[in-house]
C-alpha cells in the first residue's frame, strides 16, 4: 500500500526495506553479550578498561544561576552503563561531529575519540539518557575486542547466521542492488510529505 518513493512514482512493495532508526542500540548489545560469554568483556569495568582515551572524563555540573563547573565522577562510567544509557554521556553530540550519528562521515574510532573529550552531563549509574554517544562507545569496544571493525562483526556473527539478507547498514558494495528498494523517509513540512 502506498509509495516507497513519492518522488520517482515508485509502489510500495512486499520487499521493501526499511530505515529503522536506533535498531544498532539492539544489535550492538547483543555483540557486547556475545563477547561476554565468550570472557572477552566484562560489563562491570570501566569503560577506560578498553577505551584509554575515557580516562579523566569528567562530570559538568551546571548551576541553577547557569553557571558550570566540571570535577571527576566518583566512578568511572561503566560498559553495562553505556548499555542501559547511564553512563552520563550525551545524546548525541555537538560540534563538528553534530550529524555524525545519522551520517556516519568519521569512523567509529575518530568519532569515539571525539566523544571520550565531551564531558559526562550527569553523575554516572544515577540518570538515564537516551546516549548515542554511549552506544559508539559501546560499538568501538565491540572493535577492540573482537579484533573486527563493528559492522564486519554485527555481520558475520548476527545478520549472516540469522540470513537477514536484507538488514545492513549501508547499501555499498553486495548490497548495491538493494538501493531501489529501500523507502524513502519522509516528514510532514506544511501539510506535505517532504
């Protein structure tokens, strides 16, 4: 029913594909739980365990007057902590990397890297935040542990057993062909789909 591509006139189809926005949050926790029960990683270290460039973060605490301050975290965030959004990282991030999340432009590593300088926004264990900042984190410890860049491991160890043929990332290389029938997303901007 409807169109998957308002612009080209093209039909809805049965196999359509679809963007599904924060769908990584699930398959990077089933990663980081594989490699738990593989003894590789364990959820109770410090994110600075696997990610040096963490170390030293610290915690803005920001005043009624609006004025801030910054001193360490009485405990470093965690790996179960950027798994369940309360390590105290940001949702998504500022600055240069702003659009990264939907672009994806820097590198998992360059784009960690970048959030390991950003300050925690809370104490960690003591909110929750919805962090895609948190969730990269969690992606690059995926990498180094596993020793596979992130989308190689989501790849080979969950989508290709599981013969989700048509879930990926991007529509590169094997899955060029697929671009056709990907939907386009839309928004609603004065009354009109765009």
């Amino acid at each position: 029913v409807g169109s998957r591509d308002l612009e080209g006139h093209k039909p809805m189809t049965t196999d359509s594909i679809f963007q599904i926005m924060s769908m990584t949050k699930n398959f990077t926790g089933v990663a980081a739980m594989m490699l738990v029960e593989e003894g590789k990683l364990e959820l109770r270290r410090p994110v600075e365990f696997y990610l040096p460039e963490f170390k030293g973060q610290l915690v803005e605490e920001r005043m009624p007057n609006g004025n801030s301050f910054t001193r360490p975290p009485l405990h470093p965030p965690t790996v179960w902590q950027l798994m369940c959004h309360t390590s105290g990282l940001g949702g998504d991030p500022e600055g240069e990397l702003k659009d990264n999340p939907r672009t994806m432009r820097a590198t998992l590593a360059a784009a960690v890297r970048v959030y390991a300088g950003e300050h925690l926004q809370f104490e960690p264990g003591t909110q929750w935040h919805y962090s895609n900042m948190g969730i990269a984190a969690l992606g690059r410890i995926v990498e180094v542990v596993s020793g596979e860049d992130y989308e190689h491991f989501i790849r080979a160890h969950i989508l290709d057993p599981l013969g989700m043929k048509d879930t990926f990332f991007f529509a590169r290389g094997d899955k060029e062909d697929r671009k056709d029938r990907i939907a386009m997303v839309y928004t609603h901007r004065d009354a009109k789909l765009v």
